[in-house]
C-alpha cells in the first residue's frame, strides 16, 4: 500500500507516494533495486532501527520515528554506510538525499502517515 507523509504540526507533505516494507524480505531488499528516489517517494522501514547503504547506488535521508511517530534523528547516508543504531526507533523513512533540509524535519516533529489509495 502506498502511504502519504506529513509534518503533524504543520501539514508540510513529506512524501506522496511512500511504500510500506513490512515483511523481512522487502526490509532486506529496501531500496536495493532502485536507481534513485525520485521527488515525493519514499520507503518506510518497520520495524527497523539502523539501516545501511551497502550496494546502493544513490544517497539517502533516514529519518529514525518512535512508536509514536516521533522522528529521533535525520541522516544524510551515501552509499556503503552504515547507520548508527537508533535504540527507540521502531521504523525508518527513507527519502531522496535533501528531503529533510528541503522541508524542514528535525528531532522533535511528529509525522502523520496516512493511505494514499
């Protein structure tokens, strides 16, 4: 299913068409077939805590969400890197590189996911 993603407080669209990996196989798989995001997509990982961009060819923003979609840290990742671990996280949205300093998301904001189709 697709998801829409917003900034809680302010309305301020994250993502549009947002995919959901939930089952162990497409966390593994997450973006490792892809050549690139593209504006207004994303990958929702969950549950997951860390990720990393071993064989991936393009840059990625992690945004590390609590239980509580709460977002715990933003990374800016380039390939072969592996991400700190987020002890509270319980999902993680990955976003074109520049999503999070294009649209504001920092520790602190809650976002909203809600079905797209």
């Amino acid at each position: 299913s697709l998801l829409q993603v917003k900034v809680a407080t302010s309305g301020t669209l994250v993502a549009e068409r947002c995919l959901e990996a939930k089952t162990p196989i497409k966390r593994m798989i997450g973006l490792l077939n892809h050549d690139r995001l593209e504006a207004g997509e994303g990958l929702l990982l969950a549950p997951c805590n860390h990720v990393h961009t071993w064989f991936m060819r393009f840059a990625i923003d992690a945004v590390f969400i609590s239980s509580e979609n709460i977002v715990l840290a933003v990374d800016e990742l380039v390939p072969w890197k592996l991400s700190r671990l987020h002890w509270k996280s319980r999902k993680v949205l990955e976003l074109p590189l520049g999503t999070c300093r294009k649209v504001g998301i920092k520790a602190g904001d809650r976002l909203e996911f809600t079905c797209s189709n």
